[in-house]
C-alpha cells in the first residue's frame, strides 16, 4: 500500500512503481478526500498493476473510484454502515466489474453507541464477533447477488489473525485477503506477520496479503515476497542468501562481506543461491547445496559453484569473486530460460 498522498498523482504513481518493482503485483491507495479520487484517473494511466482504493468514511469515494476504474475498492463495515449507501456502492461495482473487498479491522467493529451490547460483546471471543459483524454486512451484498467479493479480517494480534481467517475459510468459499493490521515496527511487525501468515499459508488460507508496519513500504513488499518464496508459494525474485550466523567456530566476520554481497547484487533478478560461511565446519555442506559459496578460512577462503571448489581467495578478493561468480551464474539461468 502506498503512503504518499493519493492527490498527489505523481510521487504516487512513482511509489507504485517502486513498489511493483520490489515485487507486488496489486496495490492498494488510500482515497479519503474528493482530490485523492480525482487524482485517479491520472495514476491508473501509468500504473502498471492494478490499482485498489481504500474508502474509508465516505461512500462517495466508493462511487467515485469505480467511476474512475479502479480494479477493487476496499470497504471497511466500521465506517460506512448505512445500508442503503452500501447498496448503491454494490450496485455501481456490478455495473463496473469491479471487485469489493469488504475488510473488517479489529478497531473498527465495535459500536459503542450501545453500552450495554458493547459490554456483552467484549465477552465475545474476539475472532467469533469479526465473522458474525462480517456475516451482517455481507447480507446486503448477497441480496444483490455480487459475487465479485474478497473477504479479510485484520488484527494487530498475530493468534486472532489465524483463528478469524481459519473460521472465515470454513465459513465461505471466497477469497480472502490477509493481513496483521497495526503490527508496529519493522522488527516486531515483520515477525509478527510472517508468524500469522505463513501459518495460513502454509494451511491453504490466503489469495492476496499485505505485510504492514511504520516505515518504507517497499520493506513491507520485500517482506511479503520473501514469505511468499519461503514457503515456496512464489519464485524468488533475486538472490537467496545463504549466510553464516557466526559462532565460536568463526574464522573470518562474515556479517560485513554478507552484507556487501546483498548490496552489490540487488538488481539481480534470478533466484541464485549464494552461500556466505564463517568456517569449513558447516561451509562446505551448504556450498554443495549452493549455485555459489563462499567459505573462510585464516586469513582467506574458498570459493565454490555448485559444490565444486573453484579457487582459494585472499580476505579482499571474497565480495568481487562472489559478485562476478553470482553474475555468471544469473547469465546461464537467463541463457538456460530464453
Ligand atoms: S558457518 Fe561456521 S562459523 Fe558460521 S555459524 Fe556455521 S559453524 Fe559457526
């Protein structure tokens, strides 16, 4: 999902691309204001993924963004609630082909205009309450016979994630979008996603995601492609390091030389898998696994493709050897699929 001001068609349009550049293949823009829609038009005439639009309080915005073209919008029950504003959102998508996904958010399902059912419902396992509010919002769309339906329910507690997206699955055969909403900063947020979602995944659950928390989205792709590729959902898009996590066994501090590798070979597309080892005790059984591998000993370190040694390196010869190695072996894997 974008951050920059949807109104502003240009920083927006640069971010989606930067953002499908790093790996997503849908993105998602906020519209809370008449400029953010207005700006539409313009930013879905260069983008190159399909666009969602995120309404929030008004369901104008809705009715605007379909107007404009988008490929979904995102509405959210907590904030429109009128029926008959929901209605008229439903009936302009039909006539549009476009996709809802009607996304529940743990903060945003309770109505505390009625103290006494707002005290019952925090009794509710919380889970349970975000598929029943989701059941009532979804009456509408059934009575208009709108299939073209994505379903989520979001969290920022990883555990209510899976259990909401285990019962929504059992529940209805559509698909679901996943996310932890609000999971904070990259470190805990990351984890935190990657703990709820790939449980999911790894169940079968899930046909889009999102990886959200405070900081450069490209970060919150790049996590999500890495899930995906983890759990051997997607093809990884560039290469898989390999590297050393040090231990007492260390001959040479990997971290920097590691470090280095990533960053001289960020374009790269092509999944190789580049092995960086500390020591010859593990070294040499990861290379065997590797396209290229690297593995120190005192003072230098050998240098292997495909498990086969290649040549001893001195300490300052490791990151351009690995680099041109890794870059021939992308050329071959190129060569290999033309
Ligand atoms: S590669 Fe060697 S130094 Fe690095 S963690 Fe493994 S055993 Fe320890």
């Amino acid at each position: 999902m974008t951050n920059t001001r949807t109104a502003d068609a240009e920083a927006t349009v640069a971010q989606i691309e930067e953002l499908a550049a790093a790996g997503a293949d849908v993105v998602r823009v906020a519209v809370p204001t008449p400029a953010d829609t207005a700006a539409l038009p313009a930013i879905l005439a260069r983008a190159g993924v399909p666009i969602v639009a995120d309404v929030h309080f008004h369901f104008d915005r809705a009715l605007e963004a379909i107007d404009a073209g988008v490929a979904k919008i995102r509405l959210n029950p907590g904030n429109i609630r009128d029926r008959e504003q929901v209605r008229r959102v439903i009936a302009r998508a039909a006539e549009a082909g476009v996709a809802i996904r009607v996304g529940v958010n743990e903060g945003s399902i309770v109505d505390r205009s009625d103290a006494a059912r707002h005290e019952a419902e925090l009794q509710r396992p919380l889970h349970e309450l975000m598929v029943e509010k989701l059941a009532t919002y979804l009456e509408a769309f059934e009575e208009a016979k709108f299939e073209n339906l994505v379903l989520s329910a979001k969290s920022h507690d990883a555990v209510t994630c899976i259990e909401v997206n285990r019962l929504m699955a059992r529940r209805w055969d559509r698909p679901l979008h996943l996310g932890v909403t609000h999971a904070g900063t990259p470190a805990s947020g990351a984890i935190r996603s990657a703990a709820a979602l790939g449980t999911l995944l790894a169940e079968g659950i899930g046909e889009t995601l999102r990886i959200s928390y405070a900081g450069d989205p490209v970060r919150e792709v790049e996590a999500a492609v890495e899930l995906l590729a983890s759990l051997r959902l997607r093809k990884r898009r560039g290469i898989e390091l390999i590297a050393c996590p040090t231990c007492g066994r260390i001959q040479m501090d990997m971290a920097p030389v590691a470090e280095a590798i990533r960053a001289a070979l960020s374009d790269v597309v092509e999944p190789v898998t580049v092995a960086v080892m500390g020591c010859v005790v593990n070294g040499p059984g990861e290379a065997e696994g590797a396209d290229v591998a690297v593995c120190a000993g005192k003072g230098k370190a050998l240098l292997y493709r495909r498990g086969h040694k290649v040549r001893t390196l001195k300490a300052d010869e490791i990151v351009p050897a690995v680099v041109a190695e890794v870059r021939q072996a992308a050329a071959e894997m190129r060569t290999s699929e033309e």
